[in-house]
C-alpha cells in the first residue's frame, strides 16, 4: 500500500521505465500519468474522500447526513452488484455513481434525498447517452448537409 508521498512518485517512475525499455514507442509523460492513475486507484483512503459542500451551514450538515446514508447505501448496493451478470452494466452504473458522489452544492444533496443512489446513477447514465445521442444527431444532420458528389 502507498500513500501519496515520494514513494508513490518513484513507483510510479519505477512502473513508467520498465513499460518505455519494453516498448520504447511510448510517450512516458502518458504513460507516467497511466501509471499513477492506477497506483493512486490501489490507494483506499482515496476511495472515501468526499467533496466539500457549498452551502448555507444548515444545508451544509443536513447535506452531509444525506450523502453519508447515501454512501452507506450505495456500499450494500455495490455487495449486491458483485454478482451481477452484465458486468459492463456495473461498470457504468459505478462510474455513475461516483459523478453523483462529487456533487459540491448542498441543495443539490437536499433534493436528491427522496431518491436511492441507483435510480440517480441510472439517471445519470440516461443524460450521458442522451447526450452522446445529441452529438451524434448534429455530426449526421450536419453531414447531411454536405454530401459528397
């Protein structure tokens, strides 16, 4: 296990010349940043570190209650999902779900509170897909437009 310090930094340099003598073709800043991406994910304390919130102090500790049974929640949740058949599906609804964990506005936390922290990761999902959607939407409208003769 490492901390954030010097040690994680030579490890990660360490990892970063072993992967350029191997494959010489790599950009070592990329695959420095690859390498401490995943040291860093190895790192629990990491895992648990919330944002701080904005708000009023009310909002502020009433929010803080919220988004911890939030976090509590979203623990069991994630026991359950370890035996889930579409693992992708895991994967997104996780990634998901930490976008909904850095939440910084305190309000933000307030309304959610009526809302299990899954059905706001699959709302999120929904409105990243929606989103790629759009994007694909204009290229071909926009495509369309300019056909090649």
């Amino acid at each position: 296990m490492f901390k954030f310090n010097g040690e994680l930094v030579r490890k990660a340099h360490k990892e970063t010349k072993k992967m350029k003598k191997e494959f010489p073709n790599i950009n070592y800043q990329f695959q420095f940043g690859l390498e401490m991406k995943y040291l860093l994910s190895e790192i629990k304390e990491v895992e648990n570190v919330m944002v701080e919130l904005r708000g009023s102090k009310k909002q502020i500790a009433w929010a803080e209650k919220i988004r911890a049974e939030k976090m509590e929640d979203w623990k069991k949740e994630q026991d359950d999902l370890k035996d889930a058949e579409n693992k992708k599906y895991v994967v997104e609804l996780t990634a998901a779900a930490k976008r909904i964990f850095t939440v910084e506005n305190a309000s933000n936390w307030i309304d959610m509170r009526n809302h299990s922290i899954i059905s706001l990761a699959r709302a999120d999902m929904k409105k990243q897909l929606m989103t790629v959607a759009f994007d694909i939407g204009n290229e071909k409208a926009f495509a369309d437009r300019y056909e090649v003769m």
